[in-house]
C-alpha cells in the first residue's frame, strides 16, 4: 500500500491518481473530506480515503488505524501556507499563532505522519517528504518550516536507513494548477516565476508525479538522504 498525505489536492493528487494507475493499493488522506471523496469517486472507489488532521496525535493515530499490514511508500504532501490570503499579524499573540500553525502545518505532520506509520514501514519502502523552494528564499514562517521539513528527511534517512528505508525530500518550485496559493497568483507575479526558470515555462503537478515514483521505486535503491529540487532550473544547486 501507498499512503499519500495531501491527496485530495495538488500534487499530492497527482501522486495518488498516478500511483493507482499503475495497480498500486492507495490511502489518501487529509483534511477536507470533499477533495478526498472525489479523488476516490474518479478510481471508482479503488482508493480509500482518511480525512485526519496529521498536525494532531488524534489524526496521526487516525491515519494509522486506517492501514492494514506493509506500506510501501509514505508521500506527505500535506501542508501549506497559513499566510497566504490572512492579515499581516497585528499581535505577537497572533504572530505566534501563524508561526506555530505554518510549523505544525509543514513539520509537525510530516514527524506525527511518520512515526504512526513507523511499525508499517518495512525493508525497501520509502518516504517522500516535500519541502519547497521557498526555504531557499525564505519566505515569511512557510521557508523556514519548509527548510525544517529538508532537514528533518534528513536526519530520517539516517534513522531509519538501518531498516533499509529510504527518505527523501522533493522541494518544488512554483506549480500550477494546485490550490495552494488560492487564487493570489496574479500574471505578472506567475510571468516572472516562469521567466526565472531555465525552460521558460512554469511546472504542473505532473512534473513532480514523475520524481517521485522514481523515488518511491527501486530504481532509487540507493538514493536516500537528499533533498531535489523540482523547479525549471530556476534555482540550480552548484
């Protein structure tokens, strides 16, 4: 089975209609029960689906209760940016409040999704973290939790690379056709992200689809530890 967080949306939507595709056993879960119901909807009721709050104990552990026996890949896309579209905070009361909601978001559920599923994680799986090019940048709470997530595969991969389980980090530059920036895109802002790649256009949920199965797969036995860029170029790494 492929548990994939995240996955009534976005990329991780992408992740999980690829995934069952290709005859694989998929568990999507999240947070608003509508995106997930309509992902199961269009497998014909092939994958299940777990609404859950990941960034809780509660909805760990709910997460967990709905999986039976191995899985063979962990895709924690949830996550997200509780800045966009919300006031500039006013108050330091509220500014904590963005900063431990854009931590618990992005770090916190990638850790509780983990650790729930740790017993079901055996030899040959993998975990597949995401990260974003905004820790590069660092954009507001968002980079710096982002740049958490990265670290955190990180020491992940060397936990767990004893059980030969391999953990890596994808960090994506701008993808379209996603919901995450609801609607703030605006052209001028889209236009210069696409101008600062290298292959002159901006990335679609696709474009990930494909790394990340790689990572997921045997093919990447020995690939484990790193954190890959998915954004045109418009961020080389050397």
């Amino acid at each position: 089975m492929y548990v994939v967080t995240g996955g009534g949306t976005g990329i991780g939507r992408a992740v999980a209609l690829s995934l069952h595709h290709r005859g694989e056993a998929v568990l999507v879960a999240g947070r608003r029960r509508a995106p997930l119901d309509d992902v199961v909807a269009r497998t014909g009721g092939a994958v299940t689906a777990v609404s859950c709050d990941l960034a809780t104990p509660d909805g760990a552990r709910t997460l967990a209760a709905q999986v039976a026996g191995r899985v063979d890949g962990l895709v924690h896309c949830a996550g997200g940016n509780p800045a966009i579209g919300t006031p500039e905070a006013a108050t330091l009361d509220a500014e904590a409040d963005l900063l431990r909601d854009t931590l618990d978001s992005n770090l916190t559920s990638a850790a509780l999704a983990v650790s729930a599923l740790s017993g079901h994680l055996a030899a040959g799986s993998a975990i597949v973290l995401f990260g974003s090019i905004a820790a590069e940048h660092g954009v507001g709470f968002y980079g710096p939790a982002k740049a958490a997530v990265s670290s955190y595969a990180l020491g992940l991969a060397a936990a767990l690379g004893p059980r030969g389980i391999r953990v890596n980090c994808i960090s994506p530059g701008y993808i379209a056709d996603t919901e995450f920036f609801a609607g703030t895109m605006t052209p001028e802002r889209e236009e210069e992200l696409r101008a600062a790649t290298t292959l002159g256009r901006t990335g679609v949920p696709d474009d990930v689809v494909g790394l990340t199965e790689f990572l997921l797969s045997s093919r990447a036995q020995h690939v484990t530890g790193q954190n890959l860029h998915v954004d045109g170029g418009s961020h080389p790494t050397r």
